[in-house]
C-alpha cells in the first residue's frame, strides 16, 4: 500500500489550514489503498535554510531537526502538499521546509489542495514549477477550495467542516486515484532502479 504524506503548508497563528487538512486525511485515509500520515510543518520548525546544497549533500544532514523532518518525507512514496495563498505565492515556511532537503521527494508523485480567492491555484501553478526542480511528477488533479466554502467552513465547528468540504469529494477521489497511481508505479520503479 502506497504511503502518502499529506504536507500541511501553513504554520501561522489562527490557521484556516487545519479543516482541509482534517478532510483530506480522513476522506484519503478511509479509502482503505493509502497509508495516509499528516506532516504538520508546526512540528518541524526549521531555521531559514543557509546551508550547503541538499541537492549535492543527500541524506548527510547537519542538524536531528532537518533529519528528523526529511526521514518523514523519504518514507512517503507520494505526497499531497496542502497550501494557502500568500501574496500570489505559496508560503514561505512550505518553501524553506522543502529547501532543506531533496533527495527525499526525487521520482515522487505530488497532488495539491489549495485554499483563497482562487482556491489556492496561483499558489499551486508555482508549487509544481518547485515540484519538477525536485525531479517530482506534479500531478494534474487538485483540489480548489474556493471563498465561499473557505469562510463557511472556517466559521464552522472543526465537527462539521467536513460536510462544508464534501461538494469537492469528487475531484479528492480523482486526485486521490490518480495519486495512488502514480505512487504504485513510481515505487515500483525506483525499486527496480535500485537494484540495477
Ligand atoms: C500574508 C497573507 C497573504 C495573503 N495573500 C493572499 C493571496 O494572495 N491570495 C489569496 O487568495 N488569499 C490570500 N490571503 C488570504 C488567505 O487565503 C487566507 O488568510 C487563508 O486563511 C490562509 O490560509 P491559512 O489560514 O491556512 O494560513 C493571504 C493571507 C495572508 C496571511
């Protein structure tokens, strides 16, 4: 069974960010085919990256917090990055959270989930721009939560956002499906690489 890491992108104060991560792990979870986790980027606080390469360095990790983070990422053979809208971009915490490794995402499949005015999609064109320098495979299937259902659910107790988030269920399975998919075959893959 695949593993998937769903990345929660947002650490700030007041975070809408938990709802759809809320969602999107239970509604992944409950499909039986996926080993879901959820990586709060809140649990690894990282220092604003100023080291050596990751790209060029691999796994030779210079602090247990980095290493700490990038083992939960290696174990994923796909990924889900769950991410607001911060001035047209993606945050700056997800970001840096990801400069400090590389080698862990190589050859990974990534789906987005995004949120604002445009249900996060400026900031998830850029997140799979970043995503093919990672040597990823971004995925086509997103889901956009758009204002409307965003303050719905935001207003909502954390019991029933869910409900507020199930117009979207179709386009989560098809990102889910296509997710599993491409995780499944990348494994297989790269297994095979290994051994060569
Ligand atoms: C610094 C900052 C910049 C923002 N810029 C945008 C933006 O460019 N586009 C957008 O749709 N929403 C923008 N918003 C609104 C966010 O969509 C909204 O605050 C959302 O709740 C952020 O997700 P979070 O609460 O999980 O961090 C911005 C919010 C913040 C805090």
């Amino acid at each position: 069974m695949p593993r998937i890491a769903v990345v929660l992108g947002s650490t700030r104060h007041g975070r809408f960010g938990d709802k759809p991560a809320g969602w999107v792990v239970s509604q992944l979870a409950a499909r039986g085919d996926l080993d879901v986790e959820l990586i709060d980027l809140r649990d690894h606080p990282l220092p604003l990256f100023d080291g050596a390469p990751p790209a060029y360095t691999g796994r030779d990790y210079p602090t247990e917090d980095i290493a700490r983070f990038a083992r939960r990422i290696d174990a994923a053979d796909g990924f889900v990055l769950l991410t607001p809208e911060y001035n047209h971009g993606y945050p700056a915490v997800l970001k840096n959270a990801m400069d400090h490794t590389f080698v862990e995402w190589q050859r990974k499949p990534v789906a987005f989930v995004g949120w604002g005015n445009v249900g996060g999609a400026r900031a998830i064109e850029q997140l799979r721009l970043v995503a093919v320098e990672f040597e990823m495979a971004p995925l086509r299937h997103a889901v956009h939560v758009l204002p409307e259902m965003l303050l719905a659910a935001r207003d909502a107790p954390a019991e029933s956002a869910n409900s507020i988030f199930a117009p979207l269920q179709p386009k989560l399975v098809r990102l889910a499906d296509d997710l599993a998919w491409w995780a499944d075959a990348l494994a297989v893959a790269r297994t095979v690489a290994a051994a060569a």
